[in-house]
C-alpha cells in the first residue's frame, strides 16, 4: 500500500539531506519506495498513464519547494 504523500515529506528531505543536500528526482524514488518496503504491486500502480508512487514523491517535492524548504531547480536543503 502506497502511503500518504505526507508521510513521504520528512523521509525525503532525510534522504535528500543524506545525498548532501542534492539529488535527481529519479535518485530518490528507489531509496525511498526501499524505506516504505513498496511490493512491486505499489509500484506497479499507475496515475494518469505514470507512476502513482513517482507522482507522490513529485508531489511531496512540490509541497517543499512551495514551502521554501528546498530550492525547485536543484532539490537543495534550505533548512526549516
């Protein structure tokens, strides 16, 4: 079961905070889906014709970005 893109928030920036502060969006789905144990059958699962879990970790991102926490060109850690 995938969970809520709110869980996913805090995760991320450790994991974004871990890989110093940057990293590609690709980087981190794989790292993270690991720290939720994702079954291939959450991963499977499809959102407008794409990944449902990459569009949770994107939507997590976005809320951060929107936040000021990380910067939306390079996802960079801005402190809270």
């Amino acid at each position: 079961m995938l969970p809520k893109r709110s869980d996913v928030r805090m995760p991320l920036l450790k994991l974004l905070l871990a890989q110093g502060g940057r990293a590609r969006p690709k980087d981190l789905y794989d790292p993270l889906a690991k720290q939720f144990k994702l079954t291939a059958q959450d991963l499977a699962q499809t959102c407008g014709g794409g990944s449902k879990w990459q569009a949770y970790v994107r939507g997590a991102r976005d809320e951060m970005v929107e936040w000021g926490l990380i910067h939306p060109a390079t996802p960079q850690f801005h402190g809270i």
